[in-house]
C-alpha cells in the first residue's frame, strides 16, 4: 500500500523497465501521427536518478526516480517544474519546442517531493540555481521546495510562476469540488483507478493536468473546434544557432491529426507507468483525511494564506539575493474560465499575497500570526487573466502564457558571453538567448488582458518583467558594438594612458578610471572584453542606480569605482549587491561608513569569494558649497571611525575634486592648491594613525587636470569624456543600447 506524504521522493516512481528511447538524431519535423510515439519516446522524457540508501530518512535500500529534462539543455536559465494531478512529465512535452526557443532548460520530475530528491537531482545535474513553476496542484510541492530549499532560487533575480493555482474548496466554494470533500478518503484513495478506467473505457486524457476531468463534460468537443496551436517561431524565425540540445524531432503542432494523436499517447505514456501515486495526490489536494497536511514536517503551515508570510520573512532574510534589494518575482497565469478553482479561488489566492503593510497575517484573520513580520518588499506579485483559457489548458502554446513566462524566465538568468571581433563585420555581438528585435507576444494583440491584483511598494511592473528607473533600460539580451565605436574608444583610452605614462615620468605605476557615467554598457564592453585581454578593468560610476544595473549586465571580472555623491539609504544596498565593487571613493560620513560595512558583511557572510570593500574618504578641499566631501579638519575623526568601527571595509585613501578653475589651470608645471591640501591632510592622518604614507593612496585629478594631478603625486585619476565623450542628459541616457550606431 502507497503510503503518501510531502517528503515522499516520487509519487510516479517506475518500477517496471522503462519505455524504449531515441537516440540523439538530427533535428526533423514530425508530421505523422505515427512520428508522435518517436517524440515521447526521445530519451530526454524517460531520464531516471537513483538516490542512494540513507537511514536517517527511513530509505534501507537505493531509490529510483524518474524525471523529463527538456528544451535547451545546454542553457542556464532552469526551471524546476512541477505538474498538476495527473500531470505527469509527459503531458507538458509539447513546451519542448517553445523552451528551446528561448533557451529555457526544463527539470521535471514526477512529483518532486521535499526530501533528499531534489538537491540531490539538481547537483547530479550541476544545477546550482533554478526558477520555479506549477501548474494546478504543483503550488502544493512548489510552495513546500521553495520554504525548505530557498537557496535554489537564483540569488540576483529570484523568479517563480504560478499557473491556475490550485485552492482548497473550502476558499473557492467550486460546488462540485465541495460536494467531493464529504466523501471518505478511501473513496479518494480509488482516484486512481476511476482515472485508468475513463482513460482506457470512456474517453483518452487530452492535454495536461486534471484534463480526464473535464473531458467527460466536454473538452474533446472544444479540443476539435478550436484551431490548433499556433505556430512556434522558433522553428522557422530564430536566427541563432541551433544548439545540440535542439537537434531533436520536434512535432508539428499546425496539425490538428498531430495534436490529436500526441494528447492520445501521451494517456497512454501515463498509464503504462506506475500511476498509484495519483490517488495519494488526490487525498493531499483535498485534504482527506483532515490529518493529511500540505507541508513538510520541518517547517509547518495549513494552507497558501500561512505560507506567504513565510515565505515572505524566508526571502527577506536571505543573504543570498542580492539584486533587486531581496526582491523575488512572483507571476500568477488564472485561466479565464476555470471550473476547478473558480472566481473565488482565484480572488483568494490573489489576496494570499497582496497583503499590504499593517494588514493581518491570514486573510482568513487567525488568532495568531504565523510569521513575525511580512516584509512588503520581499516579492512582487502579479497577476493576469489569460483570455479563452481553462483551468486544464492554460499553459497550451497557443495562448501565449507559456510563452511569456518563459521569456520572463530567461531573463532572470543573465547571459553575457564574450565579444567577437570578425574581420569586415558590421557589428560586435554577445551570444545571447533574445532576437534582433524585442519579441512581439501573439496574445498581447487583442488577447490578452492584464490584471494587477499583487500590490507592491514599486507599484504595477511593467509586462516584461524589466526594470524600471529613470534611466532607458533594456532586457539582457544581445549586445552589440559597433566597430568604429569600439576603435575610437579603444584610440581614446590608449592616448591617454600614454599622457599619464608621461606624466608621472615612469616612477610609479597610476590606476586610470575609466568614468563611464550615462554612457551605455556596450562601451564598457567594448574596452573590457576584445580579442584578446582587456584593455581597461577600472570603471567608475556616479550614480548607484546605473552601477547596479551595468553591474549586473557586464562581466564579474570588472572592477567597479563608486565615485559619485552618496545617499545614506543606498549605502547598504551598494555595497551588498556588487560582489566586484573595488573601491567607494566618496564616503564623508560616519553614517554612510556605517551603511557601507552593514551591506558588505552581509555580502561576506554568503559569498566568501567577496572581499572587504575598500573605501576613500572624499575631502573638500576647495571650500565650495556646492562639492560633497568632508572638511579637512574633520578627516582623521572620519577616518579613524572606519579604521575602528567598520571591520569589513579598508580604508586605502583620501578623495578630492579640485575647483574648477583651478583644474583648467593646472598643468605639469602650475601645481593646484587642492591637490596640496589634500597631500597635507594625508600626511596629518597617517601620521596620527601611525601609517606609512603609501597605504593612504590620493585620487585627484579629471579629465582637465590628470596630468597635474600625476605630477603631483596622484596615484589614481578619474577620466571620462576624454575617453567616452560628450555625455547624454540624464534622462536620454541609456544602461545598454539595442543596436549600436555609427560614432566617431
């Protein structure tokens, strides 16, 4: 007898030998029914994992379990997947195609489990980082993976996606689900048998999830009258290269006769496995007997309103995500008509996660609440409507849903890959998951409307998922630099470097910033990542908003300057979210210092491959109102409070910006009195901490007046237009460019 809990491994385990699988073939198009068996039959849909025996779980002997690996098996944007009832690993094969379309990698296994399964699986697949997504009742095994494994959720950009979520009777009030709950459990427990018996006797299971269901009612009748699945452009319109993962038959879903045969076998595949886990799951979804509990043993709630708040706490706490200031996307797929949830269970698990600050734990207002705190900022929430959907035919190709959680999945996993140079080419591209041009949704063109239930602190975000801020700011996709560009800027940095050579004479070696403000990543990349070795690894930024973003789109070999005026509530989040900031070079206050070692040691407490942030204090020496810094006579307390209070950052030196009449003024020969001021308040401070004079560097001098600078003593200078350009007003500026243009 199946005895089922949330911890068990595998529901649909197969102990019989498994179907017979293709081997690796060239990619072909199958227009047959009789091809549809070849394409179950691929072995990506029959893959098993044998867990080991381990007795601190009650496992005496070797466990098996099997599980499909599909779509692109070469990318890094996973999705660990878990069905609906009945939804086996075969019943979402026809996403194959369309995953590979936007280079999405598919683990699902036949009900995942909360055990040692999972972990266990995805290292055996060095899978260090997954989204999440469920179908139906998967929200059960979804919720109860994410509570007990949060560190599987990738630490920048965090993503998971409901379809149709399945909600208890008792909150949706669906009647005939309700009329269900009073029958006993091991009348459930049958569920099994009555599936196998309509499959086989009264009518085949067509589609996913809880389809034999729906099909007694009717959904054979819409299932002919409905067009076929719509073309997947990734067939015919994609212009990448196909990887080797995609070199597999693929079924043509423009046939209705396809369709049909591929919904009719894949019943069959179901069946002729082990399929006594179905009754388990029935009793679990139902709740029958009322002993029967949606989560694990280590860590408890009754139902989605207990689990958000922790879930919720769970991501706000976890020193791991470190972009978008802890933020998990949380998209939610609602059928337009579902009879399984109904209007209620869908206004109720809406409400689940659109708590707002001040209101309860539970929206069913339990006497206690079941987490501490509930953090607003902790997740975004979003929900929408798909139009001429169902409950069991939501994720169906052809209306659009799949696809824009596929593409929102691919871009919370970046890709940046190294830029080639081509001789004649036109364009200098990054290997990249995107099109050309931004992809236009089939169901955004009159289909599809879009409803914002989740409330957020950032309000509604936009339908693609990017970032929103005042700088024009594009997905990570393909990145492209033109030639000429990259030529002028690789002349420009070249020249000077050869100036700063010049003027510190050859007797010590200066370290050149890059300053890279309002100007757009491809220039960065440009200089950072030719042919052969970088030209350039120091870039500095203004702006943390901008430097958060470039940062995340260009490569962890940069080193990253913060050069520009502070705010006391970004401090933490600068300093926690950049692993690769080298240096912030513009602290003047004890409370930013503070702010700055708060994000750095929670940075260091998960990536120990992080170092201590090294810091500078900016000084004002030219007395003008207008310019940040700390007075000179108040450097060495400053200074002093870092080197005693801020055990995670370093201080390496003292800042300045010179007025700016005396930096036109300064050449090699007329020496500027804020330069000198500066060198007196080193001396002061390094005499008082009893350093030697080389551990306190000096960064003085721009783009007027480097080369004075250099000549007096600067060991680092800050270059930017003379390298990049005249730069854009701030509101035309731009983190990355979609198509290079022609500069000179």
């Amino acid at each position: 007898m199946y005895a089922f809990s949330p911890l068990n491994y595998d529901i649909f385990s197969t102990p019989n030998p498994p179907l017979p699988v293709l081997p690796c073939n060239p990619c072909y198009l199958i227009s047959t029914p009789m091809g549809v068996i070849e394409f179950l039959c691929d072995r990506r849909f029959h893959r098993t994992f044998v867990l080991p025996p381990n007795l601190n779980t009650d496992r005496p002997g070797s466990y098996r379990t099997s599980y499909a690996d599909y779509g692109d098996a070469e990318s890094n944007a996973v999705v660990l997947f878990c069905g609906a009832l009945m939804g086996t690993r075969f019943c979402y094969s026809p996403l194959d195609q369309l995953a590979k379309a936007f280079n999405v990698r598919i683990i699902h296994p036949d009900r995942p489990g909360i055990g040692e399964m999972v972990p266990r699986l995805l290292a055996h697949l060095n899978i260090s980082h997954v989204s999440l997504a469920s179908h139906s009742g998967g929200d059960i095994y979804l919720i109860n993976t994410i509570l007990t494994y949060p560190n599987l959720l990738h630490p920048v950009s965090p993503y998971i996606c409901f379809f149709a979520p399945w909600v208890h009777p008792s909150h949706s009030k669906v009647t005939h689900l309700r009329a269900t709950e009073l029958l006993p459990a091991p009348m459930i427990g049958k569920f099994a048998s009555v599936a196998r018996f309509i499959s086989e006797n009264i009518v085949p299971l067509a589609g996913t999830g809880e389809m034999f269901l729906h099909n007694v009612k009717g959904t054979l009748r819409r299932a002919s009258n409905t067009p076929a699945p719509v073309p997947l452009a990734a067939t015919t319109s994609r212009s990448r290269t196909p990887s080797k993962s995609s070199r597999r038959p693929l079924i043509n879903l423009n046939d209705p006769q396809v369709v049909e045969e591929l919904r009719r076998q894949i019943t069959s595949f179901v069946f002729a496995e082990s399929s006594e886990g179905i009754s388990a799951d029935a009793r679990l979804f139902m709740k029958k007997p009322r002993t029967v509990s949606w989560c694990s043993p280590s860590l408890l709630w009754d139902d989605i309103d207990y689990a958000v708040p922790l879930l919720s706490k769970i991501i706000s706490e976890d020193d791991r995500l470190i972009g978008s200031s802890r933020i998990c996307v949380i998209d939610t797929f609602h059928a337009e008509e579902d009879n399984m949830v109904g209007e209620r269970g869908k206004q109720w698990f809406d409400e689940c996660w659109s708590l707002t600050p001040g209101a309860k734990f539970s929206v069913r207002h339990a006497a206690a609440p079941v987490a501490s705190a509930q953090s607003p900022k902790s997740y975004t929430y979003r929900s929408m409507t798909v139009p001429g959907t169902e409950h069991n035919l939501l994720m169906d190709p052809s209306f659009g849903a799949s696809e824009l959680w596929l593409q929102r999945v691919r871009e919370s996993f970046p890709v940046l890959s190294k830029v080639e140079f081509a001789e004649g080419a036109t364009s200098i591209s990054t290997a990249s998951h995107s099109d050309d041009k931004k992809r236009k949704f089939r169901f955004f063109i009159g289909r599809l409307k879009h409803v914002t239930r989740g409330v957020t602190s950032q309000g509604p975000l936009p339908r693609s998922g990017l970032s929103q801020s005042s700088l024009i700011v594009s997905s990570r996709s393909e990145m492209q630099i033109n030639p000429q560009r990259a030529k002028q800027l690789t002349e420009n940095i070249t020249s000077i470097t050869s100036r700063i050579n010049a003027a510190s004479k050859g007797n010590k070696q200066v370290r050149l910033i890059a300053v890279s403000k309002l100007k757009p990543a491809n220039d960065i990349l440009a200089l950072h990542q030719p042919p052969h070795q970088p030209l350039q690894t120091h870039f500095g930024e203004n702006y943390i908003q901008e430097l958060l973003e470039k940062s995340k789109l260009l490569p962890p070999t940069i080193h990253w300057h913060m050069i520009g005026g502070l705010q006391s509530n970004k401090c933490k989040t600068l300093a926690e979210q950049i692993p690769n900031l080298f240096c912030v070079s513009s602290v003047d206050s004890a409370k930013k210092a503070n702010e700055l070692e708060k994000g750095r040691k929670a940075l260091l407490e998960w990536n120990k491959d992080a170092q201590i942030l090294r810091v500078k204090v900016q000084v004002n020496t030219s007395g003008e109102e207008s310019k940040s810094g700390v007075e000179p006579e108040d450097t060495l307390a400053l200074c002093k409070h870092v080197v005693d209070a801020c055990p995670h950052l370093q201080l390496t030196g003292l800042m300045t910006i010179g007025a700016i009449a005396r930096s036109k003024e300064t050449t090699a020969e007329n020496e500027n009195e804020d330069f000198e001021r500066l060198r007196g308040v080193r001396e002061e401070v390094a005499r008082q901490l009893g350093w030697g004079l080389e551990r306190l560097e000096l960064s003085m001098g721009m783009s007027a007046d480097f080369e004075g600078a250099v000549g007096q003593g600067s060991d680092e200078v800050r270059v930017g237009s003379q390298i990049f350009g005249e730069r854009p007003q701030r509101k035309d500026a731009v983190v990355k460019e979609q198509v290079a243009e022609e500069k000179s």
